[in-house]
C-alpha cells in the first residue's frame, strides 16, 4: 500500500490568482490522474495543504512531517510544486526518516493535455516501491536522491548537483 500526500500545484491544475496569491479550486485531483493508470497499486490519498509552492513555508513543512509520521505504509508519494520541492525533499532528507518518499509534480498544468502530471505521478509509482528508503525526487523519468538534486531554473529541468 502506497499513501500518496497531496499538497497542490501545477499537477493539480491549479492556477494562483497574483493579486492575493489564493488558490483556485483545483480543477483536477490526483485522483484523476490515477485513474488513468490501468494497473495500479493499492494506495491511500491525504490532501495536506493545496499551494502554490512558492509559499510552502516551514509551519507546512512540518505538516507535512506530521503526516509522514503517523502513515501506516513506509512507502509515499508526495504531489508537490516543483518550484519548492527541491527544499522539501531537503528537509525531508535530513530526517533520516525510516521510510521511502518520493516527490513528484508536473511543470504542465494537470488540466492541460500536453501536461507531464500523469507521467511524473505514473514514475514516482514505480519508483516507490523498488528503491531502497531514502528521499527522492522522481520527475521525467529521473529519480534524483533528496541530497542530489537541483531545480535548473533557466532549463525549467531537475538535475544533479554533482556532475
């Protein structure tokens, strides 16, 4: 069983309105996107929190921990936006937690039908369940260990620090 946390994000579609910086409601659930998977593990989903990351802060963070914390399963999925995922993997990192998370999300909006959602979140599936614990980030077809990894923001592209 995979508990799968949900926190908001371009996976979910969700647009930010810039003036008050309040999400929409989101017009896809990962939900959907599991759906389209035909053959699926079994899994649980937990909306955390629904943001745009740019404004996960540490009050979130430890949200977030809580949750990790009381799961029942070692092995979960976390649906994030990518502008901030790299710092929560790194705190998630450093935890030594004693289970396997994988972070995903999408730099497509889910609801857009070129979107990499379905993609990203089919991997981080895959991935969870055959790699040894630790903290990843599974984003186009790479898995990226939590204490490798960067957000190259003028390629708009995960990649590893060390070379």
């Amino acid at each position: 069983m995979i508990t799968i946390l949900t926190t908001g994000g371009t996976i979910e579609g969700l647009e930010y309105d810039k003036i008050d910086k309040a999400p929409e409601k989101a017009p896809i659930s990962i939900e959907d996107h599991l759906s389209r998977i035909d053959i699926a593990p079994e899994y649980d989903i937990k909306e955390v929190f629904s943001k745009d990351s740019r404004f996960v802060n540490r009050r979130d963070r430890d949200l977030l921990l809580r949750e990790i914390e009381f799961a029942e399963n070692d092995k979960i999925i976390i649906t994030h936006g990518t502008l901030t995922m790299v710092e929560t993997a790194l705190f998630l990192g450093k935890l030594n937690l004693d289970k396997t998370i994988v972070l995903t999300g999408a730099f497509v909006l889910g609801t857009d039908p070129k979107t990499d959602a379905f993609e990203n979140l089919s991997f981080a599936l895959t991935k969870v369940s055959s790699v040894e614990k630790g903290v990843y980030i599974a984003m186009h077809q790479t898995l990226f260990p939590w204490n490798n990894v960067q957000k190259n923001m003028q390629e708009n592209r995960f990649e590893n620090i060390k070379k």
